[in-house]
C-alpha cells in the first residue's frame, strides 16, 4: 500500500486488489487482519504515531537537570533519524492529515492530540515549567509539536524528491533550522507569566 501512495496514487483510490497484489496475498489472507480498506490506513496511522511518540516516552529517563540545548539537539536528531528510516509512513500520515480519508485524518488529529499531551507531560518535569498552568505548559506543547510537524514536512519534500540522501545538505539544514526554531520557542519561557 505505501508504494502505492508514494507513487502518487491516492490512498482512497486504491482498490483491495491492487493492495493485495501489491502484498501479494489473497483477498481473503487481507480480512483476517482488516475489516476495510480503512483498517489497514489506521493500522499504519498508529503505528506511524507509536512510532514516533517512542522516543518521548523514553525521554522520561532524562535527567531533570540535563541542558534544554542537550535535551533539544537529541530530541531533533532522534527526529530526523526516524524521518529518514521511515519516510514513506510518514509521508502517508501528512497526506491524510491534509487531505486524505475523513476516518484517517480524525486518527492524525487525535494522534497529534495525544502526542502534545505527552510532549506536555514531559515538558511539565522542568523548571520553571512545573509552575506554569496546565493550560500553559499544553500552549507550549503544542508550538513545539506544530513545529516539528512542520520540520517533518520540510524533511519528507527533500526525501521524497530526486534528492534523497539522508546525508545530504538540505536536509541537515531543515534539521539545524528545527533546533533553532524550538530554542526561540524555549527561549521565551523564563519570560512567560504563566496564569
């Protein structure tokens, strides 16, 4: 399914024989996994999102008085590690997240929704954020999630073009931009009166 996709064909346009010809299983081999077409783009919506809030959740080892600039340089890096390892998957998420299957864009949003409440959670640890209100540090959560978000879009353009080296300038570039877009975010919390 996600060479379909990626070869430009739209997810809601593909057809349960062209899936499992691609897969080269049975139709019948599809259903015992799949109820729908719809199924199996959730099945690769949760794990695209288990996938990446994992790093989050490990975070939580983190030392409380590690650097913001230690914390942030790793976060972006384990980032950009993922994108490029599995572009495809999340290439398929921000499709549907902009305009693909209703079913699947709801899953996106509430995927986002429940990876800032944990970007919330994490960032609540830290001084002097665990004195801001819970509103407050959630705002926070969110400008950084719609951040990274918008650096794995610029990530996935330059790896889903004709240039598509991991390694490659353009990419390092998104990656330096997104650090230095979350320090500005960071930067503003010591002068931030929470309510």
């Amino acid at each position: 399914m996600l060479d379909l996709t990626t070869s430009g064909a739209a997810f809601d346009g593909l057809s349960l024989r062209q899936v499992t010809q691609g897969a080269r299983v049975a139709p019948s081999a599809f259903y015992r996994y799949f109820s729908s077409m719809d199924d199996l783009g959730l099945a690769v919506v949760e794990e695209c999102f288990r996938r990446l809030r994992s790093p989050l959740a490990g975070a939580s080892s983190v030392d409380n008085s590690a650097s913001p600039g230690s914390i942030v340089k790793k976060g972006v890096r384990m980032l950009c590690e993922y994108v490029t390892q599995d572009h495809r998957h999340l290439a398929f998420v921000a499709r549907q997240r902009a305009a693909g299957n209703p079913v699947l864009r709801r899953a996106v949003r509430q995927e986002i929704r429940l990876l800032t409440s944990q970007m919330a959670t994490f960032l609540a640890r830290f001084d002097p954020l665990n004195r801001w209100s819970v509103r407050d540090v959630e705002m926070l959560a969110s400008l950084i999630v719609v951040t990274l978000t918008s650096g794995i879009d610029s990530m996935l353009e330059i790896l889903t073009s004709d240039r598509s080296d991991p390694n490659s300038p353009e990419l390092q570039g998104v990656a330096v931009g997104l650090q230095r877009q979350v320090f500005f975010i960071l930067g503003a919390v010591p002068a931030w009166r929470s309510t």
